[in-house]
C-alpha cells in the first residue's frame, strides 16, 4: 500500500493545483490584473489578455474547480477501482483529451473519440466533487441548489458540477461568456445572480479547496480502515 502511495503521488495534482491558483490570487489582490493574467494563463484555455480583474478570477476559480476534478478526485477514484494501472490509464486518458479533445477541423476524428472517452472516465468522478465542495462549504444548500439547477446548462457533461458547486458555496457566478482563440463563446452562467468574483475570493476557493481535500483523504483512511 505505501509502495502503491509513492509511486501514485506524483500522477495526482493535490499540490501544484493549489501553487497554480495561489499564483492568480497574490498579484489579483494586490491589485496587479497584468500579472494576475500571466499566471492565469499557465491553466486555462481561454485568451487571458482580454480578461479584467472579475474574468481573472473567474477563469482561476473554473479552473480550480474542473481541475480537483480532473486531476485529484478522477485519478483517486480510478486508483480505487484499478489501482496504480487504474490512475496511469485515466492520465493517459485525460492528457489525450487535453491535447486533441478539441472542437477544431484538425481534431474533428480523433478528438471527438479523446473528447468522449475523457467524458466517461470523469462521469462519477465530477459529481463525486462537486458534492465534496458542497459538503465542505459554509453554505452546503446554496452549493447543492446551484448545482441541481445550473450544472446541466454548462457545455461539458461533467465540468458544470463542480464548477456550479463551487459558485454556489462562494456565492459567486462562473463561466459566461469567454473567447477562446479568434472565438467568442456564449457560455451560459452558473449561479447567475450572484456577483463576479472580487479579488480576495480566490481566496475562499482556496480555503474550500482544501476542506473538500481534507475530506477526501479521511473519506480515503477510512475506507482503508475498513
């Protein structure tokens, strides 16, 4: 078990996607929006140079979300069910998806297959997320609500649940529209009626980020206690 622990750590992302949103929320609360966008840049898609202060955070707090998703809670789950072959498969997955799972001429044959195997491998695991967000946050209804009613509306059959739980037990809206390229996208919001982040709620995603870890690994100790 900790031969399986050692060789596992490195293929999930607990620590370097906290260091990644850290690195938007210093320069976005001392007020510097140019760095901010330089750091945003490192883990989102999206075109960061036309971003204000509220986009900045918004895409960082998308991103979190998706990514504990993506790159914490899928390969733990897969680790469950197969093992240390279990989490390399689903990296291997996830990266193909990351590199041609694109909406694009170039990758409308291979991609589509990337795209739509990624969507299964994450199926249980972006539910499974957002409902730790929820149970973690000061406001577990509000998140659970947001993500009932919004989680549907986003373009990604998985990425909307623990986005929409996020924005719910922030009390924030995510997503919305965002150019991607030369490409505007009318995104719908989640969690519409509540303001745009302000810089200090990044943060409080932080702060629930590391509640919904926290309660990942006593969830996981105490399946192997049992």
């Amino acid at each position: 078990m900790l031969l399986g622990g050692a060789l596992a750590w490195p293929l999930v992302a607990l620590r370097s996607m906290h260091a990644h949103v850290a690195a938007v929320a210093a320069p976005l609360a001392a007020g510097d929006t140019a760095a901010a966008r330089d750091a945003v840049r490192l883990i989102v898609g999206r075109d960061p140079a036309r971003l204000d202060a509220p986009g900045v955070g918004r895409a960082a707090l998308e991103s979190l979300a998706e990514n504990t998703s993506d790159g914490i809670v899928a390969p733990v789950v897969w680790g469950i069910v197969a093992g240390l072959p279990g989490i390399a498969a689903y990296k291997a997955i996830n990266t193909l998806d990351s590199m041609i799972g694109h909406r694009s001429a170039r990758y409308a044959d291979f991609g589509m297959a990337a795209a739509r195997l990624d969507d299964v491998a994450n199926w249980i695991p972006a539910r499974l997320t957002g409902l730790l967000f929820a149970a973690t946050a000061p406001r577990p209804r509000a998140a659970l609500r947001a993500m009932a009613r919004d989680a549907r509306r986003h373009r990604s059959p998985n990425a909307g649940w623990p986005e929409a739980a996020m924005a719910g037990a922030l009390g924030l809206r995510l997503s919305g529209p965002r150019l991607y390229g030369d490409t505007w996208a009318e995104e719908p919001w989640l969690n519409g009626a509540a303001p745009d982040p302000a810089p200090g709620d990044l943060g409080r995603g932080l702060a629930l980020y590391r509640r919904a870890m926290a309660a990942m690994l006593a969830a996981l100790a105490a399946l192997a206690l049992l």
